[in-house]
C-alpha cells in the first residue's frame, strides 16, 4: 500500500489508495511520516502573508548574528593581531578563527536532521547562549588558548543557528524562495557592516573588553527576536493516530527509513548535488579567506587601522545588495545561471581588480564595492540552488552535509593563507590574493558543472 500526502489550504488531507480521506483542520505545523511527505503541491506553499514573512524577519534578525560575525570577523582579527597577539605569529592566530569557522560550519551535518525533526526554537536558544557566553569568555582573555575556548563556544553556536535560519525559509515559499532567502541572508551583510563600524568605535571608546561585552548584547537582542518570529511549517515527525490505517509492516519499514536518513551520505551519489558541494567549497573558501584577511590587506598596503575597518565595512554594506539583488532575480531568470553569473563578475574583481591595482587606495575603495556586491551572493545563493534540487524535509541534512564539506575548507583553508602571508609583507599578501582568485575559478567551473548536471548545455534555460 502506498501512502502520499496532500495539502490544500486551509485543510491538509492524508489520502491512501482506497480512497479514504482524512482532513486536519487549522495544523500549524505539518508531521511528515511518509516516504515522500515533501513532494508538496506549489499550493502548499504560503508564498506571501503576514506569517511567513515574520519568518524571513526573524531568520534576517538571527543572520546579522550568525553571518554577520562571519563577514566581520575581520575587525578583530586585524585588531587582535596588532594588540593582544602581537608577538604571536601569523600562522598560529589563524587557527583559531580557522577552528572558529570550521565549528560554524561542521555542526550543520548533525543540526541538519534535527531541525527537520524538531524544529527551530530549542536550536536557537543553544545557539543564542554559547554566542553569547563565547563573547563575553573572549572579553576577558590574555592567552591564546583563551581564546581558543572562547571561540569554539562562538563556532558551535554559529553552526547549531545558521541551518534552522536558512532551512525555515524553504518551508514558506517556493516561488518566492530564492528572494526571501536573499532577505534573510542580508542580515549577515547588515551584521558585516555594523560589526566593524561598532567595534572600530568601541576599541578607542571603552577597550577590547566592553568592545566585545557590548556586541554580546547585541548579539543577544537580535537573537531573543529570531526565537520570538522563527516557526517552521514542515516536521519530520513519529506516526500520529490520523495515520493508524497503515500497516503494521509498513509503519515499521517507515520508521526504519527515518532513522537511516539521519546521516544521509547516499546523497553523495546525486552528482547534481556532488558538484554543488565542490562549487560552494572552492566559493566559499575564496570568500572566507577574503573576508578573513582584506582588513590586513589593506594596513599592509600602507592604510591606517581606521580605513581598514571602513573599506570592511563598505565590503559588508554593498553586499547586502549582492544578497538580496541577486535573489530577487533569478526567481525569474533561474538560480543557478544567476549564481553563475555573479561568481564570474567576482573573478573578474578579484584577478583583474584586486591583484593588481590593490596598493591604491582609491582603486581599494572600488573594490570593496565592485567585489563586495559580487561577494554578496556566494552565501545567499547556495541555499535557493540547493532547495532546487532537494525535497523539502531533506533540506536541514543535505545543507547540514554541505556545511559540514565546506567546515573542512575553513580548518585547513586559513592556515594555508596565512602561512602564504608569512610576514604581512605586500607582496606576500599578493600571492594570496592569487591563491583567492584561483579558489573562486575552481568554484565557478564545479557550479556550472551541477548546472549542466540539471539541465545539459542548454544556456537560455532557466535553472
């Protein structure tokens, strides 16, 4: 016997192959316990109301804390680098931001299913205390290893928040889904341009100490707003008593099914999905590293500690364009070709702008802004891509396995960069910068790979 599910707002309707209908009235949330419950109709999907876009306010609220410590992460490393860790080499304070980053990614492949299984608020309560208890931790530290705790608090509550922030947004729109995710994702921009002006004040104002005391707060603030407005519609779920009908031997195979899929590594076997991966890897391992590295870039090139900040700061500004710009057209014009799209204007910002016009400021000054909005997109993308090709109640563990790849870029990636920066000499820092040019090719050529995978060689098709 074959069980589907069908929704029909306002009512969600469970058929079976005798024709035996059993309507739910008014769910607000939908328990999903057969083999395919996310092959949904385009009618169950709000795509618009006053709920679903609190949702996408709330994830915006929770992503100027979880992206936005990201994007920003650039004012204290510069900072700590010059103060606190003077006399530590370059190479050993990359570790920690390098573990920082890998943590925020890694513990999406075990957040993955247990969003899809649970949902969002308790997540989001553990996300919310260990950011907050790692920030206060690092306020009051001397020592590297200090600071290493500290930071591996702020890395698991990174990883345990960004899926359920992204996720959730898959379970309100489809149509919409590629612009309400850019929406979202702003708010790591937004956190990316307020992070670096707060913390460039507060340094000279109060000290390094309330600097991050002061941020902790905020962190918290925009936090206790995405548990209040975050709900998610779609929850994997045990068998309810609406769907007794079926079989015993059946419900049994159901259940097994579940729980294999707890780790569903066979995924791996989807090359559309195989190539994803690689694509965001190389991607987003060439954005980390810039992100990581463009403030130290630039005091390097001759520039104070304070236009530092604002050339990270006008990055971060300009790529809330880049995130939401994006978003809002490849629902028309396709995700993956827009994605594609933006990956090659950052090429050409990289390779052709960056490497060897970067010692001027003012040409710096363009970059950030041609380069920042390109930038934009390499996060905020990859959801709405990887939605494209993934049923819905599979999304928290494939975009969990994703992060989890592109956790192992960031452990290893940071090191690397730094060890090519060495001495912080100029042209040091160039050969990083053709170590990040490189990186962002490899990632476009594997994301219009995937994009061939989906819909061949044909170019006007939208995908």
């Amino acid at each position: 016997m074959t069980t589907t599910l069908v929704m029909e707002a306002p009512h969600h309707r469970f058929k079976n192959t005798d024709n035996v209908t059993i309507e739910l009235q008014d769910l607000p949330t939908v328990s999903s316990t057969s083999p395919h419950p996310e092959d949904l109709d385009e009618d169950a999907y709000p795509d618009g109301g006053v709920r679903a876009y609190l949702v996408v306010l709330g994830s915006f609220f929770g992503l100027i804390v979880n992206l936005g410590l990201i994007n920003g992460i650039g004012a204290i490393q510069a900072y700590v680098s010059l103060h606190q860790m003077a006399n530590v080499s370059e190479f050993s304070i990359a570790w920690i931001f390098s573990v920082y980053l890998c943590l925020a990614y890694s513990f999406g492949i075990f957040v993955g299913p247990a969003f899809d299984r649970y949902g969002t608020f308790s997540l989001l309560v553990i996300s919310t205390a260990l950011i907050f208890l790692g920030l206060m931790g690092a306020a009051l530290l001397t020592e590297i290893w200090h600071f290493i705790l500290s930071f591996i608090s702020m890395g698991i509550g990174n990883g345990v928040g960004m899926t359920p922030l992204i996720g959730v947004i898959n379970h309100w729109f489809l149509k919409k889904r590629g612009y309400c995710t850019g929406l979202a994702t702003s708010g790591g921009s937004v956190g990316g341009l307020i992070f670096p002006l707060m913390l460039r004040s507060l340094y000279e104002n109060v000290g390094f100490a309330w600097a991050l005391r002061t941020l902790a707060f905020f962190c918290l603030g925009c936090m206790g707003l995405a548990m209040v407005l975050v709900k998610e519609r779609i929850r994997r779920s045990k068998p309810t008593n609406e769907l007794s009908h079926l079989e015993e031997d059946e419900q049994t195979k159901l259940n097994k099914l579940k729980n294999k899929r707890k780790f569903n590594l066979g995924a791996l076997k989807d090359s559309r999905y195989l190539f994803l991966i690689a694509g965001a890897f190389f991607a987003e391992l060439s954005l980390v590293l810039a992100l990581t590295y463009f403030a130290s870039y630039a005091i390097a090139a001759g520039n104070s500690e304070s236009t530092s900040y604002l050339l990270l700061t006008l990055w971060n500004a300009v790529g809330t364009f880049g995130r939401w710009l994006p978003g809002l057209v490849s629902d028309y014009y396709g995700r993956f070709n827009i994605n594609i799209l933006m990956l090659l204007g950052l090429n050409i910002a990289f390779l052709v702008m960056w490497l060897p016009f970067g010692h001027n400021i003012a040409l710096l000054y363009a970059f950030s802004i041609i380069g920042g909005f390109f930038l934009g997109s390499v996060l905020s993308m990859v959801p709405s891509c990887l939605s494209q090709i993934t049923k819905v109640d599979e999304f928290g563990e494939r975009y969990g396995t994703l992060n989890f790849a592109l956790s192992i870029g960031n452990l290893v990636g940071i090191p690397i960069g730094a060890s090519i920066i060495n001495h912080g000499k100029l042209v040091e820092y160039d050969r990083f910068v053709v170590l990040v040019g490189i990186l962002s090719l490899a990632g476009t050529f594997f994301w219009t790979c995937s994009r061939i995978k989906v819909a061949g060689f044909t170019i006007m098709k939208k995908v």
